[in-house]
C-alpha cells in the first residue's frame, strides 16, 4: 500500500511512477477522490462520536424530569453515529480497495520501460571459454547422475525433477555455503511455513496481476509460496519492531513453488524454470532512511557467493515495467550460461520500501516515541537455479565438472564431480 499522506501531498510523484512502470496513472485520481471521501466520512463520524459522548454527560447530570427527553435524544445520535461509522468504514474500504491498485513508488533513478530497458551497473568475470563443445546442465547432470528430469516427469509431470546423489549433494552445499555467509552478517535463519493465509499473500503484493502464477488450495483457503519472502514478510505483521540496534535480518530456507503460467515454451529444458525449487532468500526490516544502503548490502553479499563460485556475471538495475507491484527497485545478478550464451537470472534483491508493511502492519518506533511503517528488503542467496551455471561453466571435457574451491569443505573435500554408470 503507498503512503496515503503522500498521494495527498504529492500525487505527481505517484503519477510518475505509475508513467514509469507503464500503468495507468489515471487510478491515481481516482485514489486521491477516494481518500477525500473517506477523510470526510472519518470526519463526520468523529464529530458526531464527540457530540454524543457530550449527550452521555448531559443524560448523567439531568435530573429525573429531563432524563426521558435526553435519552431519546440520545438513542437518535447513537443511531447516527453507527451509520457514520458504517459510512466510513465503507469510504475507507473503497480507498484500499483503489489504493491498492497503484503499485509501490519507484525510486528515483530506475530506468523506465520494460523487460528489455534494464541498465548494466557493472559486469563481473571472464565468460568462460572451452577448447571442445560444452554440455548443457541437463546432459552434464545425467551424466553425473545428478539430475532426473524423466522420471520427475513420470512422478509429477513437466518441469518437476529429481536431484540425486552428487546434484542432490550439491544443492544442500550450496544452502549451506549460503547460510554461512548469512549468520557471518548477522542473519538469523529461519525454515519458513510454505503455506500461508490470502491476507500474508496479498500483503506482499503476490495476489495482483500475477495471481495465477501462484498455487491456491481452495478448500483450505491457503497459499503455496513461491519465496519465503512471503512467510518472511508476516513473520512480523501486526507488531511494532525494535530496530535500535539497527537492521533485523532472517535468512528463510523453504521449498518454493511457481505454477510459471503464461510460461509455455520458455526454458523448459532441464531445471531453469521449473515448478518447485528450493532457496536461501534474505530478508530484511529497517529504518526507511537505511534502506537503500541495506539494498546495497544484500547485493554485495550476493557478489560475494557468485565470486566464490568463480560464476561470470552482471549485475542490472531493473527497469520500472519489470518491477513486481511491491519493488521500489530491483537489482539481478545474472549469471553466464555457456550453452545459451547468454546472462540468466540467479539472485534479484528488492527494496520494498514501507510498501508491504503498511498492509501488514509492521511498523517500529522512531527517534520521537511515534511508531512507523518499516522498510522490508528480500534477495536470493542461493537457489537450485544455481546448479545450471555452476555445471555449465566448471564442465570439463570428459563430462566431469570441477568443483569451486570454496565450495568443497560443503562437499567432504569432493574436487571433482564425475560420470557414473547405470543411471
């Protein structure tokens, strides 16, 4: 939910952002109509609330002969104010109703456009060159053993996998290398819920134009997530932080789940894009003031694993119109895929702003005593999504993929992973 007071104060900034991100910035009026009519409602039923509890004192002091009158008098202004309350109650629910329409307030400097009109901050590593023809992750995965996509198949359907011996080996190190780093700077890990109710949900902003892409359980009236950003961000609804000693920080290990609809024919080769997956993913609440230098820091620690597996890389500033409803601003690691020869997503760190705690109610107490939304951040530290980049680029002629050193303590010592017989 944006800042109401800042939509009343300043809607041009919202209409810029809306331009920004390719919406519609008409809604913007219509959301400023909306929070006039339920100011004035609030206003009306607050006056008369006041008026009646001075009609409770006149009642207490009158004496016996003027009590009938007063009463009566009173059951009307009771009867008012509970239409008041009902009319306010309702203009406030048309305000969230259109509010929640208009998506967070990009940060000044994204670049604006689509998919394709990201910016190149920086590129990191030398692409990886190979004196023979290289594998793709799915053929150097059977070939270790590492990677069943048939029989995931047979089991779940498409996009669905198996990780077996060393592939299943890896992802666990992987997670691990990650969680090491996290607890180095002061994460506290968490294994998540991986269902939720529809009000965490949409208070994070997953129930928007994406709806569709996430798994809903009818019966139940809950949510598959698709990151435990989701569980993450509710893990503090409804509560009033302590952030005096400054940021707090959770690192939430889950299983995660896409339906990726609108996806057919996108990657479907092997475990790039796939249904279910596990993740590492950051998760930060802070003092709004911090909050772009904390983005800084999330992406710099997603550097730090990416150079650890000596991945070739670039790191890209978003562009407004591929920003989820909830991002301020994005940041993507990407990383080179050798056989496609191209940069793949691995890791996207957001800055949320104070946009998913004002629907959720997180808030923390300022230098003045009052009590404010927070700032919320989240951003990938490892993924399964890895493995394919990691594969790819440390392949060796025979099939065989060199471990990354730093990588190996996670492995018992393992350098190298080799083709197997009999898969």
């Amino acid at each position: 939910m944006i800042d109401p007071v800042l939509l009343r104060n300043d809607p041009d900034v919202v209409k810029r952002s809306q331009r920004a991100r390719g919406n519609d910035e008409s809604v913007v009026d219509e959301a400023l109509a909306a929070e006039s009519a339920r100011r004035s409602a609030l206003g009306e039923f607050e006056q008369l609330r006041a008026s009646q509890k001075v009609m409770g004192e006149r009642v207490k002091a009158a004496s016996k002969e003027e009590k009938p009158a007063l009463i009566a008098e009173a059951q009307e202004f009771a009867a008012a104010v509970k239409a008041a309350d009902a009319r306010a109650k309702e203009a406030e629910a048309e305000f969230d109703r259109i509010a929640s329409r208009i998506e967070n307030i990009v940060i000044e400097g994204v670049p604006a456009g689509g998919e394709d009109n990201f910016v190149t901050l920086r590129t990191v590593g030398e692409v990886p060159e190979f004196d023979f023809e290289p594998r793709d992750h799915l053929e150097l995965g059977e070939l270790l053993g590492a990677i069943d996509m048939e029989r995931g198949a047979k089991v779940s359907g498409a996009r669905f996998y198996f990780l077996r011996g060393v592939g299943a080996r890896l992802e666990i190190a992987l997670m691990n290398m990650a969680l090491d780093l996290a607890m180095r700077n002061d994460f506290t890990p968490l294994i998540t819920p991986t269902l939720v109710k529809p009000e965490i949900m949409g208070g994070t902003g997953f129930l928007g134009e994406h709806a569709d892409e996430v798994y809903h359980l009818k019966d139940q009236d809950l949510y598959l997530t698709g990151t435990s950003e989701v569980a993450l961000a509710g893990y503090h609804s409804d509560e009033i932080l302590n952030l005096e000693r400054g940021p707090v920080r959770y690192a939430g290990w889950s299983t995660c789940y896409r339906s990726e609809a609108g996806s057919h024919g996108k990657d479907t080769r092997g475990i790039l894009r796939v249904h279910q997956f596990n993740k590492l993913e950051m998760f930060v609440y802070t003092d709004p003031a911090n909050a772009e230098a904390e983005h800084d820091r999330l992406v710099s620690w997603q550097e730090e694993m990416l150079q650890a597996l000596g991945l070739s890389y670039r790191v890209i500033d978003v562009a407004a119109g591929d920003l989820g409803s909830s991002a301020a601003r994005k940041f993507d690691i990407e990383a080179w895929v050798p056989t496609q020869g191209t940069y793949r997503e691995l890791t996207s760190t957001s800055n949320c702003t104070t946009f998913q705690s004002r629907r959720l109610q997180t808030r923390f107490r300022t230098e003045t005593g009052k009590t404010a939304p927070v700032a919320t951040l989240n951003g990938t530290l490892a993924t399964t999504r890895w493995i394919v980049a990691i594969l790819e680029t440390h392949q060796n002629a025979d099939g065989s993929v060199t471990v990354p050193e730093a990588l190996r303590p996670y492995l018992g010592g393992l350098e190298v992973l080799s083709p197997v017989e009999g898969t």
